[in-house]
C-alpha cells in the first residue's frame, strides 16, 4: 500500500539474471487491468519512482528497496554488464558510446533501452533495440537510464 512508501524514486540491486523480480504501480487496489499503472519484470538493478497519486506498489522476489536521493552523484562506470538492468546516467554509467557483442552465449536475446525517468512507463522510452550480433548505443547525458538484459558486456568506444 502506498501507506507505507512515500512518493520518490527507490532502487532495488542484486536481483537475479532472470526477471524473478516483479514490481507494480496502481491507482487502485482492484487487482483489474486498468488500475495498472506500469510494472516490470526486473532482472539485476532496477529503478522505480512512485508519483504522490499512485495508491498501490507492490514488489515481489525483489531485493530491498532503498530511497534514492534525486541529488545522488556517483563515479559512473565506462562499461556495464550485459545483465545490469536497469542504471541511473550519470551516477552507475557515462553518458558516451557504448558497444556489446550482441546477445549472450546462452542463445537469449539482447535488449537495451534509454529512459527518461524510472516511472516504468512506455511513454519514458527514448529508444529501445532487440539487437541480432553487435550492439552499439548512444547514452546521453539527458537520459535518465540505460537498461541492459541479456547482453554481453558493453564498453564505452
């Protein structure tokens, strides 16, 4: 209940490569889909802001959730793991150039996104790729996330 969280952006870290971690954001608790605010199947680290008028998040198989200052900096990494999830720009990656040989050696595919906020929201999608052999993305500095799932490693170029 949103009782017992506040509005704010909160990270879970340490989630498994598989999407065994299940969140959700509800304007009501009638379990129908148009109460459904947005969710995600989240593998490794993964972002979500709850809105003062969200009434329901509920989380499943995640790690704790911890508070995240919107003022956090960080020494952003220039390079990520191909199963990261989801990284805040500028605080857990670098804006800049990156590349990842594709999808992983276990056959399943590659995808990545660039986000302007952790809402979960398909309207926050900047640019999204199912790349097949080498993967190349561009990450702003005006992004506000990069996602990762079952790619290989990236390096900045």
């Amino acid at each position: 209940m949103r009782n017992d969280v506040q509005p704010g952006t909160y990270r879970s870290t340490g989630n498994g490569e598989k999407a065994n971690c299940y969140w959700e954001r509800a304007k009501d608790s009638s379990g129908e889909v148009d109460s459904l605010l947005d969710n995600e199947n989240a593998v490794g680290s993964t972002y979500v802001t709850i809105e003062a008028s969200d009434k329901i998040f509920k989380s499943q198989d995640c790690k704790d959730w911890e508070a995240v200052d919107p003022k956090a900096a960080g020494t952003p990494k220039a390079e990520a793991a191909g199963k990261a999830g989801m990284l805040k720009v500028g605080v857990d990656i670098a804006p800049g150039t990156y590349k990842s040989a594709g999808s992983t050696e276990d056959g399943t595919g590659c995808y990545w996104e660039r986000t302007k906020d952790a809402s979960g929201s398909t309207d926050s999608i900047t640019a999204n790729e199912n790349p097949t052999g080498q993967a190349v993305v561009t990450i702003a500095a005006g992004d506000g996330y990069f996602k990762t799932t079952d790619c290989q490693d990236w390096k900045k170029a």
